[in-house]
C-alpha cells in the first residue's frame, strides 16, 4: 500500500480496482490534482486499509463487469464497520445498471473523475 504525503481540503481517498495497473495510473493522476490517495492492491486489501482510516473516502474501481459482485461484497463490509462512510464505485456507464451499491458512482476517466469528485466533496484552492 502507498501513502501520500499531499494534503488538501478534500477527505482522504482510498482506492481498490479490479485492474491495479488501471488504480495505479487513477492515483497518479488524482495525486497531480491535488487528491490524497491511498491505494490498496486489491478489493480484499482496502478493508483493513479502511480500518485504519476511518475518516476517509472508499472508492472501488470496477472495470470488468465480472468484478461486480466481488465490489460490492467488499463495499458491503466496509460499510457495515462504519455505516457514516462515503463508499462509492468508479465504473463506465454500462456498469451503473449492474447492481453496484453504495453511496455514489463516479466516471472512470481521470479527468472527468476529479471534477465529479471536487463537485461532490468541495474545491480544492
């Protein structure tokens, strides 16, 4: 797991994908705007990193459809620790409809991620 020395008005992100070569070009790219990012190497890893940052935003990448059901288990548990937790999803538009559940879903592209995200959670100056 990496760690983040940036620090903004915008909470802590944790991240988890399906694809970590896609998560890890995601927290790069959110990193050069600014975003604390943390990044688990797989769904199963984010819990424990979730434990250890209760304060922080949990978002599971998906871009498989067949990582759905692993997404949302791990989603499930972690909002079961901490049911005041933001747990959202970043996913293409054919995935919305595909039984993710959470609190959000967010566009998978880098750039239009960190617009929705600054919309969501505030603006960083």
């Amino acid at each position: 797991m990496d760690t983040d020395a940036n620090t903004s008005d915008l909470p802590l992100i944790l991240l988890a994908s399906d694809e970590l070569r896609l998560a890890s070009n995601l927290q790069h790219a959110l990193r050069q705007q600014r975003f604390a990012v943390l990044l688990a190497p797989e769904y199963r890893d984010l819990e424990s990193l979730a434990q250890s940052h209760q304060n922080a935003v949990v978002l599971l990448e998906v871009s498989r459809h067949q990582s759905v059901e692993a997404a949302v288990e791990t989603a499930m548990r972690i909002k079961r620790s901490n049911s005041n937790r933001f747990v959202g999803y970043l996913a293409d538009r054919l995935l919305h409809n595909s039984g993710l559940a959470g609190d959000g879903i967010f566009p998978r592209n880098a750039q239009h991620l960190t617009e929705a995200l600054r919309n969501h959670f505030g603006r960083i100056d």
